[in-house]
C-alpha cells in the first residue's frame, strides 16, 4: 500500500508538523501495511487557514463550475474504482466484492448525485418583497469514520462543496489510506487550492484539534455518540454548527402477516453485512410470539452460512469489544444459537456471526451498539407491544417493517421513533435523508437534504412598489 507522509493542505503534500506516525494494519493478517503522519494542531491550524484563505473564491464560483468539480472528481473515483477497493479491503477487511459494489460503487453514485444537484439546486427565491439566498456556511471540519472510509467522506465533502464550503477532513486513523486516495483524487479532478485539505491523524488530538478550531463553522462528525455529545458541547460553546450522524440500535420489526422467512433471511444479511460494522443495522428483530421460534430457527440456519463470507472487524480492540458483548449477552442468560464469543481464526481481527434468542429489552445486547456481527431476537405480544419495544432505545437512526403489504407497514413505520424505515426491504436510496432522532444524531446526509446542512440563510427586503 502506498502512503504519504505528508498532509494535503493548500493543493499540495507538505510535510507533517511533528515526526510521529500511525501504522494501518491489515485486520485480516495483522500485518502493518503502510504509516501515515500523527498530525497536531498545528497541522490543523496550517488546514484551517488553507481553507478560510479559499472560501472567498470558492464560495463566488459559480453553482455550474462547482457542479463540473464533483462530476470531474467521480469520474476519477471511477477511473480509480478498482485501486480504492483494494485499499478498502486491505486496512478494513471488506471482502473484495463488498468494497467494490458497496464501498466505492455507493460514494461514486453519491459524488454523481451532488454533481448534479449543484448544478440544479434552487439557492434563491422570491417570498413577498423579500429575496432569500442560501449561502454557504464557510469552512467545514468533517471527521469520517472507518466503518464506509469512501462513502463518509463522499457523504460530507461533496456537499459541502456543492454548497460553496470549504473543507479540512480528519479521517479514522484506522483507516487513512483510503482518505489520502481521495485526496489525489480530488486533485486530479482540478478541486482549487484550499478547497478541500486532509490531516490525518488520532481523534483526541487532531479531531478535537478541528473541532475547536475558531476558523471553523460547521462540524460534520460520524462517530460513536459519546464522542458527538463532546464535539456537539464543544460546538455548542462556540455557538458554532454541527452535523451529527451516531449510534444507532435499529430494530426490524416483522408483523404476522409478514414472509417470515424472507424477512428474517434478509435481517439476518443485513446485520452480518460489513461484519456488522454498520450505524444502521437492524440488530434487533422484532417476532411476534407465535411464530418466534420458527424465526430463531431460520436466523439460525442462516448465519450460519456467512462463516467464512464475512471479513474481520477493523482492529484488536473493536474484536475485544465486541466479544465482550457477546459474552455479556450470556451471562445476562440470552440463549445463543449461532456462533459465540470465540475467535474463528488464529490470526485475524475476526467475530463469529452470532445470533442471541430469549433476549428481553432491557439486556444490554439490546440496548447498546455493539458494531459487530451480532443479532439479538426478542418476541412481542401484539403491536403496540412491538412497537414499545422497538421505540425502547436511546437510539433512532434507521429500520425496518416486513407486512403483508405495504400500508400495513407504513402505518407502524409512522409511529416509530428513527430516522430512516425499509418498507418490505425497500433499497438503500442515496438520494433520500439519512440521519437519526434522539441519541442518533442531528441534522441529515444524502441528496438536498444533506446539502441543507452546509448552508445557511439570509433575507433581503426590498420597498414594495
């Protein structure tokens, strides 16, 4: 793997402040396949300024050339689709087809998307004697995390400067190989000096660093609520805007008049999808009473059929943690029957697929994120029952309802507390908002409604005639 040791700041490769590293590591071999720089504040601070010097020039430039920069960067992104992928796979552990149908082919369509919608988007209208424009917010500070590398820069770059933002990204440390890719990208796309600069780096000090920086408007982080609640304090000092994208602890609801067995196959997949290292999993599924068994069986049978189809979790600690929970799950007496909190392999940052039956709400497996490929089923009594129980979380990012037919769905879909619902196994849509309620986060991603976030509003009033 090739690494820079330098940061992207101001259109070029400088050299870091200070002469500490990061080694990025393989977790399917644990072996160390490249260094990055450890950057400081000072790093931050020479991005920062890089950043506000561009915004002038940035935010003047026409909607159309913006437009031309994003559809020239997803050209590269596809010129370059099969080299990011394999990055991907090699400091995440992403199978192979799942980085290149899922890990680049989702950003790809993403940055496509914002290429087009900066070119359309409506940034003026007419009320009454008044004229209204939306501006851009100024420089953004967005940290990415590890679980979609690709896809959570492309999800906050791409609009913000649809908008007219500039922007500096701290990517996870785990996995800054695939940032600085995009970094060549976007300067091969011909993205202007400034516009967009990289600092890799740890989170307690290049993230917080960015977090705090004074030249810094608006901060997009996806990350663990824990971390979000101190940026979204630290922003809140500042009086300074944030985007937040957090945990999440989705619950698949499927009603008795559901396909049992495609709701739970497709549950299943769902939760062992990226190793179950996914913000929106459905990691609850919901059976009603009568027919809890029968699902338990057919969660059972398969999961165990993605054995050997799932990478590793990212690194030693994230395998750690999410045993850990496995075994909490036991002792808080959860009957396993698929897998368990022994390690498949010898070597390798791998989790077994595991599936938790008997499970009450109040477990910890059912209310914690535990970001691996674990499936807690819990049984209701009737629907308001489920619905209880699926509202029962700090959480609201995403889920599901399986009926026998679509408005059947949609009625219990309406009165559940989360962000995003898949009606029937509804498609992933990149255009539509993605983002949670309650502990899940503020503001929205993805298609108009992601580019709201990094704009702000002014009004002028003119004398009637």
């Amino acid at each position: 793997m090739k690494a820079h040791d330098g940061m992207y700041i101001d259109g070029a490769w400088r050299p870091a402040v200070g002469a500490d590293t990061i080694e990025v590591v393989n977790p399917a071999d644990e072996q160390v396949i490249g260094r990055v720089p450890a950057g400081t504040a000072e790093d931050v601070d020479a991005a920062v300024r890089a950043a506000r010097a561009a915004f002038p020039g940035w935010a003047a430039t026409a909607p159309a050339e913006r437009a031309a920069r994003l559809a020239a960067l997803r050209d590269v992104l596809v010129a370059r689709k099969d080299e990011i992928a394999e990055t991907v796979t090699a400091e995440l552990g992403s199978p192979l087809p799942f980085s290149q149908n899922v890990q680049v082919g989702l950003p790809i369509a993403v940055a496509g998307s914002y290429a087009e919608l900066a070119a359309t988007y409506s940034f003026e209208e007419k009320v009454g004697n008044s004229t209204v424009y939306q501006e851009p917010v100024g420089v953004v500070g967005a940290i990415t995390p590890w679980n979609y590398p690709l896809h959570q820069i492309v999800a906050k770059v791409a609009p913000a400067l649809a908008a007219g933002c500039t922007v500096v990204l701290k990517p996870a440390e785990d996995t800054p190989l695939t940032a600085q890719l995009f970094a060549e990208a976007a300067h091969e796309a011909g993205v202007p000096a400034g516009v967009f600069n990289l600092v890799t780096g740890l989170g307690p000090v290049a993230g917080q660093a960015l977090a705090e920086h004074p030249g810094v408007d608006l901060v997009s982080f996806t990350g663990s609520t824990v971390v979000g609640r101190r940026i979204g304090a630290t922003a809140g000092a500042a009086v300074k805007k944030v985007a937040l994208e957090l945990g999440g602890k989705s619950a698949n609801v499927i009603l008795p008049s559901a396909d049992l067995a495609k709701a739970v196959n497709v549950g299943v997949a769902n939760v062992m999808s990226n190793s179950g290292q996914t913000c929106s999993a459905w990691t609850r599924m919901l059976v009603h009473r009568e027919r809890y068994e029968e699902a338990v069986e057919l969660a059972a049978t398969a999961a165990a059929k993605y054995g050997d189809r799932i990478g590793p979790v990212v690194n030693a600690g994230q395998q750690a943690r999410v045993r850990g929970y496995i075994e909490k799950g036991l002792a808080e007496g959860a009957r396993l029957v698929a897998g368990g909190p022994e390690s498949p392999r010898e070597r390798g940052y791998f989790v077994q697929p595991t599936v938790f039956a008997d499970v009450t709400p109040e477990m910890t497996i059912a209310q914690e994120e535990i970001f691996g490929p674990v499936l807690a089923i819990l049984p209701y009594e009737d629907e308001q029952d489920a619905l209880r129980i699926a509202n029962g979380t700090v959480y609201g990012l995403a889920g599901a309802v399986w009926a026998g037919d679509d408005a059947e769905a949609v009625a219990f879909a309406r009165r559940m507390e989360t962000g995003q619902v898949d009606i029937n196994g509804g498609r992933f849509n990149p255009l539509a908002p993605f983002g949670g309620y309650k502990q899940s986060g503020v503001g929205r991603e993805l298609g108009a409604h992601g580019l709201a976030e990094y704009l702000q509003t002014k009004s002028l009033q003119f004398q009637e005639r």
